[in-house]
C-alpha cells in the first residue's frame, strides 16, 4: 500500500507508534516510565502466583495420596499466604495499570484536540476527502478504547511470555525421558509433554487464526455503523428546537431507525463472526482441559510418577498450552482495539494532511503587519479544496473606519470571510491586518456554550473579564434586559432564546469585546427592519472607530454603508467589483477598475514574526 506521495505506506505498528508512543518520551516520562516498570513488576508477581500454585499442588495431591494430615494443614497454611500475596498484588497492579492507561488517555485526547481545534482545523477537515467523519467519537470513544486495550493486551501478552517461560522449564523437567523405537533403534526423547503441547497449541492457534480473520472484518464494520448512529443522535440533540418547531419527530425516527438498521447489519454480521468462532473455541477449551491428564495419566498409571507429579504436570500443560494461546483468546478484542486506532490514525493523518496543504506557497496567506493600517488583499484568489474557482483574483485595500456592504453570491462571501479568518486557506494571494488591532466575526447564529451569560458574553475569553454590572448594561442595550437576572445560570441558550434574541445576544457580545474590525454575516437576517436598525446604530453610537465590513443582501443595509462589494457569478466563478454606495444605489458594472485590478502573480512571502499574532 502507497500513501498520497507515492511512498509505500508505513505499516500499522509504526504509524501507531509514531502517533502514539511520545507519551513515553514527553515531559513527564520519567514518572510514565516508573509507572510503566511497576506495572511490569507487579506482572511478573503475577506470574509467580501460578508457580507457586503448581508447586503447592505437587505437595497437597502427594499429602492426600499418603493420607498425612500434618502435611495437608501445612497446605492450608501455605495457600492462605500465597492468597494474600495475590490479593495486595492484584489491588497494586490494578491501580497502577488504570492510572497508567488515563495517563495515556489524557495526553492523546489532548494531542488530538490541539491538532482539531486550532485555526479552524475542526471546520476545515470537513471539506478534505477520507475516513475521518465523526471525529467527535473518534476523540472521546475510539481513544479511550486505543489506551485502556493497548495497556490490556499488552500486559496480557507479557503476562503469558512470562507464564511460557516458567512452565516451559517446569513441564520440561515434569516430561522426563521416554523411550521410542524408531526403525528397531530406541531412542530416548527428553522433554516430549512440551513438544506436544507447543504443537496442540499452534495446530489450535492456526485454526483460530483462519475462523477469526472474519470477525476482525466484522468487527471493524461494527464500530463503523455504531459511529454514524451516535453521530445521527447527537444531530437531532444538536437541532431540538428546529425539528420540535417542523414536527418533524416521525422522519428523524425514520433516519435514526435507518441509521440503526447499519448497526443491526454489523452486530448480525459480528454474530455470524463470534458463531464461527464459538465452534471452534468451544470445542478447545473443554479439550485443553482434559487432553493434559489423558496425556500424562499413562506414566500414573505405570507407577512412574505420583499422583501430585501427575497434576503438578496437567497443570504445566495448561499454563503452557494457556499462554501460547493468547492468539485465540484476545483475537476478538484484538481486532476491536485495531479498528478503533485505525479511526483515531485516519483523523491524526487528516489533520496532518491538512497541515501540510494549508502550509504550501499555493495557498492564502493571512498575516499582521506593523506597516498596514487597513485591510489588504494583495492577488487574492479563493477556491475549493478541489482547486476549482470560487473568487477571481483581486487587489482590495479597506480602510480603517469603512463601513462596507458585501452583496452577490452568498457562499463566495462567506467563504471571503472564512479567508479572513484564516478558516478558508485554499487559493492564492495574501490578506494583511494590522498588528495591534482586534477582530470580530458575528455569524449568522452565533455560537452559545452552556454556560451563564456573562461566560457567553465574554467568550472565548474568561468570564471575570465582564462584571456583572458590565454585562447587564451591554444586555440592556441591544433589548435583553429581561435575561439580566440570568447572568450565572447555566443554560443551553441556543435551545432557550429564540433566533432574534440570538442575534441579539452576537450583538451584546460584540459590545463587551469592542473590537476594532467587526464582520457581520448575516447578523440581523432574522430581526425585523427596526430592530435591524437600531442595533446598526447602536454600532455607530458605541464603536465609532470600528471598520465594519457586512455580508447582507437585503435594501435595508445600504444605509448604513459608505462602500458596496458585489460578488457575482459568471461561468461558474466569482467576480469581486465595486458599486456605488448608499440606499438609493445602482450596481455599477465596472469590474473594481479604481480598486481592485489583477496583478502580476508574485508568490507570497514568508509571514514575519509579526504576522503571527492573532488571527
């Protein structure tokens, strides 16, 4: 298998490790790593816990043959320590393995969260092709099961390597010598119950092996179907209110029932899977249990050894036979882990993709510059992701303290506005904001965490920024004093506030931001023409230094405007021009031939250190 450039693709274990594996060389390695060799300790004291019960069955079975009550208490007392050994190392191991796997939790939901939530990366993943839907599930669900049964099947497996080595040299020694003709010569074989049992175990192994293959394909198919159902719930959680207000309850019912019949599909297919492997796992797990002492019961019955060398052996043999079987016993989970981290992979290597498309010289390049008092758009052209056009390329210089009104295709001024706010990377050219300046973007419903208003005002900032009497006053002003007395009460407002008084609330949090640059898209759509404007007034009156740039198609924002951009299609691209401005004006079909002109292509230079502030 190739990768995007050609390259052959890494294989699974070093992608995974790549992704994975800095938890053990981060900042806090030192402490992970002293998790990490207690946890093998404490697993090795697990490992001693069935010796020591072999060799306690040896005695008790030899105490019971010859009838000694002195020896058989002796037994008792010996398995009450071995007991309570067992029970302090299996408190100690289960601490410090769950801590461990947290640990591991923690720093990977953190690593992937900061590759999501960063400029936009959330937003702009959504446009790019592959297996990365649901990512909220992937970060909450696939890496939960990624940590805690990577730590599970990884003790399990060192666990039954250390098992393998300490009762391969007990059944070894147990086996003695037999004699065999082969060809009229005898031949003394040493050692022969662990040959057979390292046979009976890769003959079973094997087996397994090829009737399990289609549950890892089962399985895999499973968690996919599980995702889009938890996905499909959380839209309509997400969507209350609109599907409460179309009653629309009977067809979301219908698309979940559809939904969930993918998931009836991957449990009926997983059923099929387990079946198949029941039938085997059935059948060896009852002979595993018996096949030792049948195999070893001939030399008891010779009088060669004693009935406690008899189940000290069969117990040998299943210790044995147990740890070369692990293959069988964690092939299911195996597979369930393996496609949970393949869906954590899919969205790391998204965003990793997307970093290294977003960062080429081919597209926008958005930075702050000292030199710069207003807006500029030098060669700026706007596309797909898929390359094809959006927006022309075009030269625009706002000013400090415009107020300009973006008409025309709706999608390409949105997608201007997403250039701007470094969310929209694919194209070409460059877009210059001042240094020392702030931005704000309304959209059209803003967005309204739960929690109590003063946190929703100052969002995305700190709650103690806004005092109480701060927020009641920015409440006042754009009509919401009635929610004055609301300030710390937690609440999911979007489902509380009707759209208006959403839009309204944009506006009080633009009040308790001041910024400088203000971008509205479609921020007064759902209020009626005199609230519209007075809320525009309100802006004049109380930020009248701000630039303010608005994406509206409506007569009434006119008014409010000194500049008009028109956004109009033809050929299935956008042209960006320039119209005359105020309520009664014509659109002018002049293609921006005082303002906007295409240049020469020049590639973007490198962003300074200045350019890196806030976006």
């Amino acid at each position: 298998m190739t990768d995007r450039a050609g390259e052959p693709r890494p294989s699974f274990t070093r992608r995974f490790l790549r992704f994975a594996g800095g938890y053990w060389a981060g900042e806090a390695r030192l402490g992970v790593w002293l998790l990490t060799a207690a946890l093998a300790l404490l697993t090795i004291g697990q490992v001693v816990v069935p010796v020591l019960i072999n060799l306690w069955s040896e005695r008790l079975f030899d105490a019971l043959e010859q009838r000694s009550m002195d020896r058989f208490v002796t037994m008792i007392g010996a398995v009450g320590v071995i007991i309570a050994f067992n029970i302090v190392n299996a408190v100690l191991h289960l601490k410090v393995k769950r801590r461990l796997q947290l640990g591991w939790r923690d720093w990977l939901t953190r690593k992937l969260l900061e590759g999501w939530l960063r400029r936009g990366r959330h937003h702009q993943i959504a446009y790019l092709p592959g297996d990365h839907d649901n990512p909220d599930g992937r970060i909450a669900e696939d890496i939960r099961i990624t940590t805690e049964m990577a730590i599970d099947l990884g003790h399990s497996l060192t666990y039954c390597a250390l098992l393998l080595i300490s009762f391969t040299n007990i059944l070894w020694m147990l086996s003695g010598r037999i004699s065999v003709t082969v060809f009229g010569t005898e031949l003394s074989v040493p050692g022969h119950l662990l040959f057979i049992a390292l046979l009976y175990a890769a003959v079973g192994t094997t087996i397994a092996l090829l009737v399990g293959q289609p549950l890892v394909d089962a399985v895999n198919r499973r968690q996919g179907f599980e995702a889009h159902f938890r996905f499909g719930l959380a839209r309509v959680r997400e969507n209350g209110q609109a599907i409460a207000l179309l009653h629309s309850e009977s067809a979301e019912r219908g698309r979940l029932s559809g939904l969930f019949g993918g998931v009836k599909t991957g449990w009926h297919g997983q059923t099929r899977a387990l079946g198949h492997m029941m039938l085997f796992s059935a059948t060896y797990s009852v002979l595993s249990a018996a096949f030792p002492i049948l195999v070893a019961a001939p030399r008891y019955i010779a009088g060669t050894i004693s009935l406690g060398v008899l189940m000290q052996t069969a117990q040998a043999f299943q210790q044995t036979v147990g740890a070369l079987s692990w293959p069988i016993d964690n092939l299911a989970r195996a597979a369930e882990w393996r496609a949970s981290v393949e869906r954590v992979l899919s969205l790391h290597e998204a965003l990793e993709r997307l970093d290294d498309e977003t960062g080429k010289a081919g597209h926008i390049l958005v930075e702050r510059s000292d030199a710069h008092r207003g807006l500029s758009f030098h060669g700026v052209a706007i596309d797909n992701p898929d390359g094809t056009a959006v927006v022309h390329d075009f030269d625009l210089e706002i000013r400090r303290g415009d107020r300009v009104l973006i008409v025309g295709d709706p999608a390409a001024a949105d997608r201007l506005f997403r250039a701007v706010a470094r969310a929209w990377p694919w194209g070409r050219g460059r877009i210059v904001l001042p240094t020392d300046n702030r931005v704000f973007f309304m959209p059209e419903r803003p967005y309204l965490p739960y929690d109590g208003l003063r946190a929703v005002l100052a969002y995305p900032g700190l709650e103690a920024t806004v005092s109480p009497a701060k927020a009641a006053k920015a409440l006042t002003l754009v009509g919401l004093e009635h929610l004055a007395g609301r300030l710390d009460t937690p609440e999911r407002w979007d489902e509380a506030l009707s759209v208006p008084e959403r839009q309204r609330l944009g506006f009080a949090r633009l009040l308790v931001a001041r910024p400088d640059w203000i971008f509205l898209e479609d921020a007064t759509d759902s209020l009626d023409a005199q609230s519209e404007a007075e809320l525009l007034d309100l802006i004049g009156r109380e930020l009248p230094e701000a630039t303010v740039l608005t994406i509206g198609n409506h007569a009434g924002l006119a008014a409010y405007h000194t500049r008009r951009l028109v956004l109009e299609r033809t050929n299935g691209a956008v042209t960006l021009r320039e119209a005359a401005a105020g309520p009664a004006a014509e659109v002018s079909t002049n293609v921006l031939s005082r303002i906007v002109h295409v240049p020469p292509r020049l590639p973007p230079p490198h962003p300074s250190p200045a350019s890196q502030g806030r976006g």
